[in-house]
C-alpha cells in the first residue's frame, strides 16, 4: 500500500514520444543531450535518465550532485556538468562527470588538478558567452585557451557549446542569429588551431524547434522532453509527463456568512460545499492560486481553489461536483492546465514543474 495520498505520476511513454518528436526533426547523426538538471525538471532526474538513456548519447545537469545521483544510480551514460565548482573537482573526477569550464579560474584549477593526478585525456566541456552574460569565456579568450591547452595531454575537449538569450522569442530571432553566427567564428578559429575537432552544440529545445539550421553536433532538450516547448503549436504535439494526483481528505457544508481557510478570505454568500485536498504551497502550489484563481479537477469538472492556500492544504469549491471524501482529484494532468497555473502565478511551466517539492511521492508509469 502507498502511504502518500499526494503524487506526482510520470508518464514514461509521453517523456519517450517527446523524445522521439524531437528526434524527428533532427538530422539523423545529430546527437541528443537531456537535461534533467533539477530533478528532472521537478520530476525524476534518475527515473527520467533510465527511462531515456538508451536513446540519448548524453545528460546533463547543473550541479555536481547531481550527477552524483545518476551515478549512483547506475546510469553510465556521459554525464556534463553544467555550473561546476573548484570545490568540486576531486568528486566530479571521482565519478567520471565532464565539468563545464567556463572562465580561467576553473580551467585552470582543472587542468592543474589533472596534471597533479595525473589523468590522461579527460573529457572536459568549453562555454563561451555569446550574449546571456551568464556563464561562458569571451570570444577574445581563444588564444588564451588554446594556447594553454596543447601545454596538456591531461585533457580533451569534448564538446564546445553556448547558450541561446531568447531562442523562443521569434521578435529576437536578429540577435538570435547573430549569436550562432558569432558562435559559429569562435568555432572556426578552435578547429583551425587547437588541432582536432571537439563536438558543438547551442540549442535548448526551442532552439531546435526554431533553428534548426544551427543543431550542429548536439542538441541540448531539456523542457521539450518534459511536454513543453514554448510554442502552442509545438506543444500540442508533445505529452504531458508531470500528472499531480491527491485526494479529497475532508469536505464541509457552509451556510452563507461563513468563511474558509486563514484570514477568512473565502466568504460563501450562498451554501457553499468545500473540499479539502492535501497539498498546498509547501508541495509548490503557489499562493497566487487561491481566491479563485487556480482550480483543480474533481469528476472531471473544474473545482476553484477557494481562500488561501495553506501550507499543507488547499480548500477548493465542489458545490456543484458530485462527490465524496476519499474521491481522486487531479491537481494538474494536461500542459493548458499548466500552462494556465504559471499564468496565473505571473511564470513559465518550468517553474510551476521545477517547484513541486520533493515531499510529493514520485511515481513512474510505464
Ligand atoms: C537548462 C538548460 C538547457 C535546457 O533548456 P530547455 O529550454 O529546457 O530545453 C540547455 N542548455 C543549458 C545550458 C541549460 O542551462
């Protein structure tokens, strides 16, 4: 028996037929990278890379545990870490996980830290900024970088790649262009004089959907794989992976003048039937939701949330519904559904997917 009322079910066939849409429209050597940073956007990370890994050539996520994790786990697959850390050397070494470099104070506590071992060809990643001015070398750097890198045979580089300002944003898409064009030089000028050909990639999943032109080596898909990519039309070709289920715990009947939840917001001016679901913004369903403006599934018809969300609960309007406590409510099964929470919290799907706490119980269905 499961003792969680509140889980999340992931869709392994849905995160399989998301993978494979993309696949599609890939050239056929093009290589896939998943991301599954952040527990597999709020789902799984190690559940997601089993489901996927024998149809990925690599993963990637944002911090050194949690790369751990899929190591642990079992997973062999090349793993690259996105936004190491010089403390983090010794361990990312210790279970084969590829650092992102991304300025020389890392690159070179790397490359120290190799010869000392020594190692012997190990496989490092190279970030250049090309616009996002978040993590990545400038384009003046490459000398630097190169010239420092035929001093080792501790290392090879695997892979080249940038980041995308606004890959979704088809008002963007000039400076789109021109960041792959200028990624594209710093390419050029790397093949030319470092020797041999490390792989390249720059795109996330609207990247592909938008650029195609640009997939290079790799592509990195990380919300696509999850249901999601930034464009109704797109969307409506991928599954929802991320269904979060619970149950009625409690309901009550209000005479007109009462109130529900904390503070009193909700005030039923007609009898009013409430439910009481077992989740609430400590699970990741934002305040914003209450006072009407999320609402749940209950016998298929749409409950509203109603006064505050609690911390551990929400109340929500079952007037109408016919239905019974213990009854099965759905929190959220359908990408609108999403799309329309994070909506209503002024945010993307990938915060509404990636705020679900780890107290909710993950279930994977094959
Ligand atoms: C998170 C991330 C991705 C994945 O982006 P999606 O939009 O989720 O596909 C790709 N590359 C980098 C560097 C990232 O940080």
């Amino acid at each position: 028996m499961n003792n969680h009322v509140t889980v999340l079910e992931i869709d392994a066939n849905a995160v399989l037929h998301n993978l494979n849409y993309f696949k599609q429209r890939l050239q056929p050597d093009t290589k896939i990278l998943a991301v599954v940073k952040a527990f597999g956007y709020g789902s799984d990370a190690v559940e997601i890379a089993k489901i996927v890994k024998d149809n990925v050539d690599y993963f990637a996520v944002a911090y050194c545990n949690e790369g751990i994790a899929l190591r642990e786990a079992g997973i062999d697959t090349p793993i690259l870490v996105l936004h190491p850390q010089i403390q983090n050397i010794p361990t990312i070494v210790k279970y084969r996980l590829e650092p992102n470099l991304y300025n020389f104070k890392i690159f070179e506590a790397f490359l120290n830290y190799a010869s000392e071992v020594p190692l012997m060809n190990y496989p490092i990643h190279i970030k250049f900024n090309t616009g996002l001015n978040r993590l990545g070398f400038w384009h003046t750097d490459v000398p630097n970088i190169i010239a420092r890198l035929k001093k080792s045979s501790n290392v090879i580089v695997q892979s080249i790649f940038s980041h995308l300002v606004a890959s979704e944003d088809l008002n963007e898409q000039e400076f789109t262009i021109n960041q792959i064009n200028n990624f594209a030089y710093i390419i050029k000028q790397i093949y030319e004089h470092l020797g041999y050909e490390p792989m390249i990639h720059i795109l996330n999943t609207s990247g592909v959907v938008h650029y195609p032109q640009a997939q290079f080596d790799m592509v990195r898909i990380g919300i696509g794989l999850y249901g999601f990519s930034n464009t109704p039309n797109e969307t409506a070709q991928l599954k929802n992976t991320h269904s979060l289920k619970s149950i009625i715990s409690q309901i009550h009947n209000i005479q007109p003048g009462e109130t529900v939840g904390y503070n009193r917001a909700f005030v039923a001016n007609k009898p009013t039937r409430s439910a009481t679901i077992p989740v609430g913004h400590a699970d990741g369903i934002s305040r914003k939701l209450g006072n009407k403006n999320g609402f749940v599934i209950v016998n298929n018809q749409p409950a509203p949330i109603i006064g505050n969300v609690c911390m551990d609960m929400i109340m929500v309007d079952v007037t109408k519904i016919d239905c019974k406590e213990g009854d099965e409510v759905i929190i959220f099964n359908h990408q609108q559904h999403i799309e329309y929470m994070a909506h209503k919290c002024e945010t993307i799907p990938y915060e509404i997917l990636t705020g679900l706490s780890q107290r909710i119980k993950r279930l994977v269905k094959h």
